[in-house]
C-alpha cells in the first residue's frame, strides 16, 4: 500500500493521547478488492450506486454481503487472513484546475487500528455476528458544532480529521478538519474513527449509525447509558498519493482540487463503512489475550496475537475480484462516475445518481 512512516507516527501520535493500553494494526494493501459503485449497507441489492467506494477485507463482498458468507470468502486483501470482514470508503479524484476533467488519485489502501479503549477496557465485546456500521455522513460540506461540546453530533463530526504531508523545503503541513489548500507532496492522509459503543441490540438501524455511539473522549472514556456496551474500538489510516499532481496546480491561484467521489471538495464529507466478517470467537480471544503488554502487542503487531493467521502482502494484493458493475472507473473522466456534481455547501449536499449519463 502507499505507506508513510511519518505518517503514521502523526496518526498514532494523535492515538496516543490516551491511556495505553494493547492494540493491532490490519494492513490492507492499496491494490483493494475492488473499486466500484456498490454500497450493501446503504443500498443492499441496488446496483449504481451513487459513487464509487474503495472496498478491502474479505472476497465474498458483493450487493448483499451478509455474515455467512463473508465468513465463507476463499481469501482476503488484508493481512489477518482469518478476517473476513469488508471496509471502504470513497475514492479521491483530481479534478484538473484547466480542464476541469476529473482523475483517481492512487493510494486508498487503509491501516484498521483495532484498539483496546474505553473506561472499562477490560470488558471489551466482539462485534456480533451480522453486525455493520458506518461513521461519517456524505452530505456534510461544513461543521455545524462547536468542538469539545461533546454531543453525539460533535463527536461524529470530529470522528473525520485529514493530514497534509509535507516533508521538503521547510514547507508547513495541515492537521485538522476539512481539506487543506495546499500542496501535499507526500501524501494526502484521511482519517476516521469508528463508533465503539452499541445499543445491545440492533445489529444495523435504519440511518445505520443509531444502534452505535461514541465514547465520551471519543476513542476513550464511558459509553452512554443508551449504548452501554463497549466494542473494541476501530480507527481508519487511509493515505492518498497525491504527489503525482504537485506540478499540475498552484496553491497560490488555484483552489483545493481533489475531491470525494461523491463530489465533495470540501472533505467534510468523507465517511467509513463496515460489515463484520471476523470469526466472534476469535476476536473475542484476541480482546481478551491479546491486551498483555507484550512487546509486540504494544507496538501494535498483529503478528504478536496467536488468534490471528498471517498471510504476506503478495497474498493480499492477490485476493481481487471483478466489479460487480461494468462502467469506467479509471483514467480521465469528464465526470464522476454516477456524474456525482459538485457540491460545495456549506448546506448539506444532496445524494446524487445518474446511470445514464455519458462519461
């Protein structure tokens, strides 16, 4: 996958605010499963969707994935062979300051932090079986809370934070929500955490983000009385390179121009799906056996976790499977596929879907 190192220390700086306690990192490689317009949470069944997601984890994925047969999928992108799971999230384009064409930007593989947090750590759940979730909303272009307020609102809203990387001639980077408006020579790094707190019950609700909260600190501190059960918590690294486009705009005279799939320039709009794929038991042992402190399980090894079978990145990057739809996804475009307009806000966008339109 396009991988930082430096990146990673910012994110994992930002990780460690927190008291310390076990984690491991899933590497799933920027080659993807697939890239496709296909959302099962969201729109199960429904091909053309509205736009295009980058989509890892296990080989079965497809309209109507459910927890059988993910678990039955013949191999996985990522590094824990014995997860099945799928994660995505959009995919960034370029749009040509000039042309006005559009270009996917690559990159897109994800780091899955699974983290050991919360008040009472020590009585950390397994996602059940059939669970999902997403974290994010795809018609944001702006925040609407005050930070620190503490709101379910306000922590989702904080959930998405995105990194410019630079590295060279002094240059200053960007930390913070919303895109940046400069340069991004090595690299562009969104990132998100996933809810870790659950209603008990629901394994999905109707908007897919009521049967889920965050915690207080948001990746630490106490679920609410209303999702008192605390999931082992999830955090997104996903990283962009956005290098092979230094030369083709000026941040002096041009305006920020990568964007979301889903035709947000603004990135507020950036957002993480979910569908459980793990074994319950397997992850339930790796919770409670894998939280020792152990060298390895310290600095995030998921090789240091005996519950989980390794594969080699080759074997991730060999896991892939044809599109379910059959429309252009690649090279330069005229418009977003499902001509997905942009939409700059600050009002909330409008969920867009044009199947017939020409590309």
């Amino acid at each position: 996958m396009f991988f930082n190192a430096a990146a990673a220390v910012v994110a994992f700086t930002a990780l460690s605010a927190s008291p310390a306690h076990a984690f491991w990192r899933l590497s799933c490689d920027r080659t993807s499963l697939v890239r496709e317009r296909a959302d099962p949470i969201v729109s199960p069944g429904t091909p053309w969707t509205g736009h295009i997601h980058v989509i890892h984890g296990g080989s079965n994925f497809n309209l109507n994935v459910t927890f059988d047969s993910l678990r039955a999928s013949s191999c996985t992108s990522c590094q824990i062979a014995n997860d099945k799971s799928n994660y995505w999230t959009p995919t960034l384009w370029f749009q040509d300051p000039k042309t006005k064409q559009f270009e996917p930007v690559d990159g897109g593989g994800i780091l899955v932090y699974y983290l050991q947090r919360g008040d009472h750590h020590d009585q950390i759940k397994s996602f059940p079986a059939g669970f999902r979730m997403i974290s994010g909303d795809m018609t944001l272009r702006a925040k609407k809370y005050q930070e620190g307020e503490g709101s379910q609102g306000e922590l989702r809203e904080r959930a998405l934070k995105w990194s410019c990387l630079r590295y060279t001639g002094g240059q200053t980077g960007y930390d913070g929500y919303g895109f940046p408006t400069t340069q991004c020579e090595a690299g562009f790094q969104a990132r998100i955490h996933m809810p870790n707190c659950w209603d008990g019950k629901n394994l999905d609700s109707a908007d897919h983000r009521s049967h889920v909260a965050y915690m207080s600190l948001l990746d630490n501190g106490k679920c609410p009385d209303t999702h008192p059960i605390n999931f082992i918590t999830m955090f997104f690294e996903q990283t962009w390179d956005t290098s092979k486009f230094v030369g083709r705009w000026d941040d002096s005279r041009d305006p920020w121009p990568f964007v979301w799939s889903h035709g947000d320039n603004t990135g507020y709009g950036y957002h993480g799906d979910f569908v459980m794929g793990w074994d319950v038991n397997t992850l339930q042992s790796a919770i409670l056996d894998c939280n020792n402190q152990t060298p390895g399980t310290a600095a995030g090894q998921a090789e240091a976790c005996p519950h989980f079978q390794m594969q080699s990145a080759d074997a991730g990057k060999a896991c892939t499977i044809k599109p379910h739809i059959n429309e252009t996804t690649d090279g330069t475009l005229s418009r977003l596929p499902g001509c997905n307009p942009i939409q700059k806000g600050p009002d909330n966008a409008t969920p867009y879907n044009d199947n017939n339109c020409p590309l």
